[in-house]
C-alpha cells in the first residue's frame, strides 16, 4: 500500500515512516467515514490514550526524580487531558489529513477538539503498533517536549487557584462573562472576562468557553500575584 504525498508530508512532521501504512490509514479514519472493509479509528484511540500516558508518566518521573506522587499528579493530567492532545494535533496540522464523512467536514470536523484529540491519540497507538514502544515513545516526547518541561505552569488549575487566592482575602469568588462570540458556529471563538468584586478583571479569547476562562484567569492571577509581590 503507498500512501499519498499529503500522508508522507504527515509522516514526516511526526517523525515516523510506517512499515505497515494502513495502520496510519485507520488512525486518521473517522466513524463518519468507515466501512466493513474500512475500519475507524477508535480501537486505536483506546490504546493510544494508554500508551500516552506510560510515555508521559516515565518522562515525569525522569525529568523530577524527586517529585511525590501528588506533584505528579496534576502535572500528568495537564500533559494528557484532550485539550493539550488537540493542541498537539493542530500544531502538526492532522485535521488536514483526517478522513472524515460529509456531515462531518461541513460542520467543520476538522477543528473540533474532540475529533482531532481522539486521532492524535489514535495515531500514537498507530505507531506503537507499527514501531514498537521506544518508536511511540521517541515521537511523544519530540512533539510534547516543550510542554513536558514546563508543565508546572500548566499543572495548576487556573480558576481554582485564582478562587483560593480571592477567597484567602475575604473576597467573593470571581465571575466568568461571555463578552463576545466569534466566528461561525462549527468553529467559535469565545471572549471571556474574569472578573473580580473590586473591578479587577483580564479577558482571553479562545475556541472553547473552558479554555477562554482558564486563560483569563490565569492571565488575572498573575497581574494580582505580580501586585502583591
């Protein structure tokens, strides 16, 4: 089986040259699109989230040999929530190669978090299976490098420690606004503003309410840690 230019570009931004291509073939395959003689890629995406998890698991244990589990902990499900997967996926562009059905690419399949998360996951067992655990391993690390290193900042959830600091000074919880909504329905862009009783407050835009208010927030509690410094 040869794949088309557009898969062997993908194989190249991952880093991995499948001796068995049609084990990429169903890990970018979407339930929309599958057949009998089609698999999706679900079966896949099970097994990558696994895979995912060991590989990151062993890198935080290497990368702070003296970290206690609850230290860990925060710092693992920041790296493997489907947000951080989809952040991923979008980075090597894999909703351009994604097989999706009609329904799906009109509503814009190819964006949506869910979808592009699942595959990236998906494409992780892929390799897995085609390479072995060093080839899924060496292709994790290479594309969640940076955030690996710098998961401290992502591990803390930002409205939960933003409500804590608030709340260790006797003021009322913050408040989420949705000040604006962009775009078209399949692909929305959200403007949220976290604000405070005394009129402190930082937006952030991004495609997901949950997102946008994570960024607010931590975008607020760093001016306020900064002030009180």
């Amino acid at each position: 089986m040869k794949l088309s230019g557009e898969l062997k570009a993908f194989e190249t931004r991952i880093g991995h040259v499948f001796s068995d291509p049609a084990l990429l073939l169903c890990a970018l395959t979407h339930p929309s699109v599958s057949s009998p003689t089609r698999p999706d890629n679900q079966r896949l995406e099970f097994l990558g989230d696994r895979v995912l998890g060991l590989v990151i698991a062993e890198a935080l244990l290497r990368a702070d040999p003296q970290a206690s589990e609850g230290q860990l902990a925060p710092r693992f499900n920041a790296l493997v929530r489907k947000e951080t997967c989809g952040d991923v996926a979008r980075e090597i562009d894999l909703g351009a190669v994604l097989k999706l059905g009609r329904s799906e690419m009109k509503s814009g399949g190819r964006r949506k978090l869910a979808l592009v998360a699942d595959a990236m996951e998906a494409v992780i067992a892929a390799v897995y299976l085609d390479g072995g655990h060093d080839a899924a391993r060496d292709m994790v690390l290479r594309l969640w490098g940076r955030r690996i290193s710098s998961v401290e900042d992502d591990a803390r959830d930002a409205k939960t420690a933003l409500q804590e600091w608030v709340q260790a000074r006797g003021q009322r919880p913050p408040l989420y606004r949705e000040v604006a909504r962009e775009g078209p329905d399949h692909a929305p862009v959200f403007t949220i503003r976290a604000e405070l009783e005394n009129g402190e407050c930082e937006t952030a835009r991004a495609a997901t309410k949950r997102q946008a208010e994570q960024l607010a927030a931590r975008a607020l509690l760093k001016r306020l840690e900064a002030g009180n410094g």
